[in-house]
C-alpha cells in the first residue's frame, strides 16, 4: 500500500503546485486584461545568459500602442528609466498608465515604437527571461488558499525558510506573522484568515524581494489605505526599490514624491515630467492634481 501511497501523494503535491501557479497566471492576466499570447521570436536570445543577471536600463522608445485598431492609447510615449533609478507615472484614469506596465512585461508587443531592456528590443529576447527579471506587486494582490509562509516563498519556491523570514522582515510583515495563532503557518486566503489591503501589499513586496529581480514594477493600489499604513507601504516599497530598476504606476501622488523623474500622462500622451519640485513650479496638470488631492487629504483628516 505504501509503494501505491508514495507515488499518489506525490502526483497529488505535483497537481496542486500546478493548479496552484495556474490559479495565479490566470489571475494575474485577468488583474492585466492578458488577453492574447506574444511568441517569442524563433531566434530570440536570453536577457543575460543562464544564471546570471545583473542592473536593468528600461527604455521607452517612441511608443504608440492600441489594443484594437481603431482606438490608440499610447502615443509618441519617450522615457528612460536608468539601471537603479526609480520613475513614476501619474495621471487621471484611463490615461495608460498601466498600459506601461503590461508593455514592459511583454503582455502585448507594440503597435509603433519599441521596449527596450539594456539596449534590447523586447521581440528579439525571450519572454521567459524578461519575466524572470521583473517582480510586481500588483494593485491586488492574489493570496492562496495556503499558508503565508507558502504565500511569501511562492517569489522563489525554492528559498529556504531563513530567508522567507528575512524577506517578511524586510517587507515589515514578520512582526504581524508571528503574532498569528500559528505563526507563518497560519492559513490565509478565501478560506482562512483575511488578510487587509496593506497587509497583502506587504506580503507581496516580501515576495517580490525574495525574487530578488533587477526590475521592480509597483502598481499602486487604488482602494485606499489608512494614511499610517500608506506612509509604512510607502517607506517599505522605497527600501525595495534601492539597487532596483523600479517603475511606479501610482494613484496618489504623495508616492512619487521622491522619483527621479515623474511621468504626467495625459490621454495617452506625456504632457510634463520631471521631479516633483520641478513639476510643482511648471504649475500646470500636475500641480493641479497636487493642490487637488491636498485639498481632499485636509477634508478626509
Ligand atoms: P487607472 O488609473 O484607472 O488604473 P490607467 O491610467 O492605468 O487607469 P489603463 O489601464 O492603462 O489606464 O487603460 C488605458 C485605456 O486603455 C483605457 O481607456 C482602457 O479602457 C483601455 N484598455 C485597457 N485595457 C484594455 C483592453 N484589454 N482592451 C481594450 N482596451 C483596454
């Protein structure tokens, strides 16, 4: 019995891995609007050869981008983002802010203009390692019906357990975990414990710092956080972003503040960039969008 028993238990750890990352890819392209497959090219090349990986120059070339023919959302779209240097886009909803974003992570190719990484069109490398270089926390961060231990390690399954802990740390979420009845092995997710939005924010940056990937995509979550918990996610992310070549998609502007550059995206054009001080004087959409969200902050304390 215990010959049939080991390869069964077995297949069925196997089934749930699968299902487990299946789950995630089809919630994370849902969360993306993936809606189509990008091949890579026949004689496409890896980001950097095996095993290695190192800083990240992301570069925006002239970049017009559609997702269907008659309606275009991106246009004329130039920036850089230098290897280590942190770049934010702002704008109203709908402007194409993280229409970036899913362009940088190869979910769609361009219609006009290129994405570059270290001097690289996005088409001629292969998408797996593009991938393999990027960490996101999303808006909304997808838990499993595991433990938060499994829920952390999932940023590189095959982390030892010290340095899951360390990246709980790092992400300020260790303190929270250890105060659970059953610590990291607490279940989390739809069927257990419900976690808040900052606390998923957390587990995500975690497992993002686990993958430890020269590329940092932070999508800012929409719903808003409490302004202590907002101001934490806010010095954690800027923690994570250190040595990383990081793009933020942000809703609030009181994220950006400390960008190398801010982008200002306007119906799919960029109508300003620069820093914040810089952009405040130019006192045009972003300086509205500041005194704007002032003004809403005083009426919300
Ligand atoms: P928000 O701040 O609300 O998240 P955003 O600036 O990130 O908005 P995007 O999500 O980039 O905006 O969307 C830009 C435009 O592209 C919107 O008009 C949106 O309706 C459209 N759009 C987004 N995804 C798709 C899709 N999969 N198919 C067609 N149109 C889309």
């Amino acid at each position: 019995l215990i010959q049939l028993y080991m390869p069964l238990n077995h297949l069925g750890v196997l089934y749930r891995e699968i299902r487990q990352s299946l789950t995630d890819i089809e919630r994370m392209f849902s969360l993306l609007d993936k809606n189509r497959e990008i091949q890579d090219a026949p004689d496409a090349r890896p980001l950097f050869a095996s095993g290695e990986s190192g800083p990240c120059e992301i570069e925006f070339e002239n970049v017009g981008f559609a997702y269907e023919a008659n309606r275009q959302i991106l246009f004329d779209v130039d920036f850089k983002v230098g290897a280590g240097e942190t770049v934010a886009v702002v704008g109203h909803s709908g402007s194409g802010k993280s229409t970036l974003a899913r362009l940088l992570f190869r979910f769609y190719d361009t219609t006009t203009g290129s994405v570059k990484i270290n001097g690289s069109d996005l088409r001629a490398l292969q998408q797996a390692s593009v991938r393999a270089a990027i960490g996101i926390v999303p808006q909304d961060t997808v838990l499993f019906n595991d433990t938060i231990f499994y829920n952390i390690q999932y940023g590189r399954p095959t982390a030892p357990r010290e340095e899951v802990i360390a990246a709980a740390k790092a992400a300020h979420i260790h303190d929270f975990i250890e105060r659970l009845p059953d610590g990291y092995d607490t279940r989390v997710g739809e069927r257990g414990l419900k976690l808040s939005g900052g606390e998923k924010q957390r587990v995500a940056i975690a497992r993002a710092l686990l993958k430890n990937p020269p590329i940092l995509i932070f999508d800012e979550a929409t719903s808003a956080l409490d302004s202590k918990t907002e101001k934490a996610i806010q010095a954690e992310l800027e923690q994570a972003a250190i040595g990383r070549t990081t793009l933020i998609i942000a809703h609030r502007l009181s994220t950006v503040m400390n960008a190398d550059e801010i982008l200002v995206l306007d119906a799919g054009h960029i109508v300003e960039r620069g820093a914040h001080r810089a952009l405040l004087e130019q006192n045009g959409l972003y300086a509205q969008m500041w005194a704007l969200q002032q003004q809403q902050n005083m009426i919300e304390a």
